[in-house]
C-alpha cells in the first residue's frame, strides 16, 4: 500500500524557500547565500533519502491534492524511478554549488543573487517532474524548469545570450504546447493522467493509428529537451550560460527531464508491450541511432570545448531512449542506469571546461596544448570522462554500453548494437586529440595558480563516482540494481 506522507512535496518546498532567502539577503551577505544553497542542499537530499530504503523495496510515497477536475491533481508519487532521478539531480545540486562559488567568485560574475536564487527554483523545479504522479504534474514543474532556466541561460545579458535565450523559449515552450496537447488527449481517450505500472493505455481505448499519433505527439514534446535530432538546436546555442548551468542544468536536470518524460511516457503511460504492438520500437531506435551518429561526427568538428561538450551530451541523451526503445528488460535497464552514468561522467568533463576558463581564459580546444602539465589534476578528471564515455572498462560508461548492447541482442534489434559500439570509436576519435593535446604538447601557458578547492572538489568527485559506480556496480541499492528493478516491473516480471 502507498504510504501518504509530506515527504515527496518537502523537497520543492525546500527548493522554492531558498530561492526566495536568497533574493531576500541578496548581495550584502554573499557568504550567508551561498551557504544557504549549501545547506537546503543537504536538506533536500536528505528528506529524498529517508525515503530510499522502502522505495527501494518497492513502497510508494504519496501526496494527493484536491482534485481540479475529475481524475486531475497537482499530486506527487516517490516511486523507484522518481528517486532515482530525484536523488541524482539534488546530490548533484550540493556539488555544482560548490563549484559555482569559486566560477562566480573566479570571474567576478555580476548577479550572482538571481543566479543562485533562479538555480534553486530550477532544482524544486526538477525534483517536481521526478516526483510528479500524474502527466498534469509533470507538465507544470516541466514548464516551470524551462521558464526559470531562462534567466540563468541569459546570465551574460549580450546581444548573443540574448539570442540563446530567445531560441531555448521558442524550442523549449513549442515541446511543452505538445505534450500538454498529448495528456488532454490522453485524458479524453482514457479519463486519467496517472502513471501507471504497465501503462495507462491500452488497445481497446483508441484505434492503432490514434495511439502511434499521440506517442509521436509525446516523444516530439519531450524530445526537444531531450535533444533529439532534428530538435537538439537550442542546446548548443545554450552553452553560452555560465559552466555550472551547462554543467548541471543541461547535462542534468534539463536534459535529462525530457528523457525522464520519454521514458514515462514508454513505461507507464503506453507500456513496453503496447509500445511493441503499435510496432513503434524500431522507428524510435532508429531516430535515437541517428542523433547518436551524427551528433559525434558534429562534434568532432567542433573546436569550442563547452560546444564539443554540448554534442556530445545530444549522443548521450539518445543511450537511453536507446534503450527504451529496446522494451525489454535489460535495454530498459541500460537506458535508466546511463541518466546516472552519463550525469557524472560528463559534470566533470564540463568543470573542466570552466576550470581551464577561470585559470586561463582558455575555450578552445586548440588553445589546450600543455594544459594537463599545469592544470593536471583537472585535466585527469576530463580525461577519466572521456574514458568512460568511449566505453573503457571498469568506467560507468562501460557498464551503460555493456547493458544496451545486451538489451539490442534480447530484443532482437542486433544491429543497434553496432550503432554502439561506432559511437563508443567516435568517442574515441573526439576527446582523444584533446587528452593527447593536453598532456604531450609543450605548455602554452607558462604560469597558472591552482584551482580553488570548491573548483576541484566537485571535479573529484565527478570521477570518483565515474570509477567507485563502475567497479562496484553490482552493488546492493547502487543505481544500476534500482534500474533493474524499475525495467522489472516495467516489463512485468
């Protein structure tokens, strides 16, 4: 039975009375701010773990609101899936906020109190769309995030991160006019919006051809957060914000809440078995496949490093609706787990990037010749999450490829198999040059001071968790377990 408790709404409330202590204190007592984001950090992780023990067994947290109309609330459900990305996402909030003290304080930023106080609501705001029960929900913290992140992609306020931010409105707010098309759809044909085990829908609602269209509706509207090509264009443009808010919020937060909605929508709103009916497997295979591909052979051509980073996270995010798409157990599975994976692997690829801009003003990756002789404890962060990215194992990357490459071969989809294992060479062919560059050439630059702890602590971290998650995979409660668990019940058994 579901336990009805405050716990799965305390989390956003937490989110939201930080941002506004943080408007409220503002400038005058910046060291009182910044430990304010630090603390409702801990405390947001906090209450999420309290709750990890029975979730993990299978319980369910509620909060129900009164209904709006029938079958329709703001309500909220801490499910196994729900913690997995809630926890990701807070735990990584404590740590990008380390990190935004020494960038911000590095670079002297101005309007570091709207910064930190609109990171807030777009943490709250995240944590909402994980423990949302119902599409409607969803729907509103998903376009919350997209509103709140606005003023953060803007941060520099040019003529240039204006543009950035006019082009996130108009991809991010066209994705949220479809998928509040597809729930009022949803709910004509079914009279429920709740995310259900199995799927919501079935084939004796609504004709075969109305349920494919209404699926493309879905994965259209989610996609373009999730940046599937050919509706990845506002990321890149994005990148312009400063490095923690690509860091956290598009390789995190953002990104990886338009594939939390994919991935929805698959499990609990169509389910793997009706998905497969509706013969709807390979075509979302095959556009993931092509986002994987090309998406590198851009980047490869990229020698802005954040921009480099921005197409390498549009082929990343296409691994789990890869594996989604698969509809079985172990493609599930592999497709959840590498939400986490790809999280730690590419924040400390992107601290890096903005470690080397503090110290030395540098953004291209042919400007980095010796930089791994300066800066080597940095540039070893990179260069593990470069190596897990290609694959290597005993990295957390690996374990990703491990289990979609299983999952192509269970659901007799072998070929996506291939499309792996060229992205994982591709990988290769994109950040070796960089590692290659950094460490073998002579230095560029004859003199930099060391990072500032708050910059190398979350860089350290990043890569512990890439290697400790890769080792010990198997481990009882560790990401990879709960994703089974949760491709268990998807797939019913």
């Amino acid at each position: 039975m579901p336990i009805t408790d405050l716990r799965p709404i305390l989390p956003i409330i937490i989110g939201l009375i930080t941002s506004i202590l943080i408007l409220a204190i503002g400038k005058r007592h910046k060291d009182i701010r910044e430990a304010i984001s630090l603390i409702s950090a801990i405390l947001m992780v906090s209450v999420i773990i309290t709750m990890l023990p029975q979730v993990y067994q299978g319980t369910k947290y509620v909060y129900h609101t009164p209904e709006l109309i029938s079958n329709v609330s703001v309500s909220f459900m801490v499910d196994q899936f729900s913690i997995f990305f809630s926890l990701l996402s807070s735990s990584l909030w404590f740590f990008t906020t380390i990190y935004s003290i020494g960038y911000m304080r590095g670079l002297e930023e101005h309007s570091q109190t709207r910064y930190y106080s609109f990171f807030a609501i777009c943490i709250a705001s995240t944590v909402g769309i994980a423990h949302s029960s119902n599409l409607f929900s969803l729907f509103i913290f998903y376009e919350l995030l997209t509103i709140a992140t606005y003023p953060l992609v803007i941060h520099d306020e040019t003529q240039e991160s204006i543009r950035a931010g006019k082009k996130y409105l108009a991809y991010t707010l066209t994705g949220g006019i479809l998928v509040l098309f597809g729930l009022i759809w949803t709910y004509v044909i079914s009279g429920s919006l709740a995310f259900t085990e199995g799927g919501l829908l079935n084939s004796q609602i609504a004709s075969f051809n109305d349920l494919r269209i209404l699926f493309t509706v879905f994965i259209l509207g989610f996609g373009v957060k999730s940046a599937i090509m050919p509706l990845h264009g506002w990321l890149p443009t994005a990148m312009i914000a400063p490095t923690p808010v690509s860091a956290l919020l598009h390789c995190v937060a953002v990104v990886k809440s338009g594939c939390f909605g994919i991935v929805r929508v698959v499990l609990d709103v169509f389910g793997p078995g009706l998905v497969r009916d509706l013969g709807l497997s390979y075509p979302l295979a095959f556009v993931a496949s092509v986002t994987i591909i090309v998406s590198m052979i851009i980047a490869y051509k990229k020698d802005h490093l954040k921009a480099k980073l921005a197409y390498s996270t549009i082929n990343e995010l296409s691994y789990i609706v890869l594996g989604v798409a698969f509809c079985t157990q172990i493609g599930i599975a592999g497709g959840i787990v590498h939400i986490f994976n790809h999280a730690h692997m590419k924040i400390g690829m992107f601290f890096f990037a903005g470690a080397i801009f503090v110290q030395a003003g540098k953004e291209y990756t042919s400007d980095l010749d010796g930089i791994g002789k300066r800066m080597p404890i940095s540039t070893l962060v990179f260069t593990i999450g470069a190596l897990s990215l290609a694959g290597t194992p005993p990295l957390v990357g690996f374990i990703s490829k491990w289990y979609l490459i299983s999952g192509s071969i269970e659901a007799e989809m072998v070929i996506y198999s291939a499309v792996l294992i060229i992205s994982a060479l591709l990988n290769v062919v994109v950040f070796w040059p960089i590692i290659y560059r950094s460490f073998f050439k002579e230095p560029e630059v004859k003199k930099m001071s060391i990072p500032s702890k708050s910059l190398l602590i979350p860089m350290l971290y990043s890569a512990v968790i890439t290697i400790i998650f890769g080792i010990f995979a198997q481990k009882q409660f560790f990401p990879l377990k709960l994703a089974f668990e949760i491709a268990k019940k998807a797939v019913g058994g």
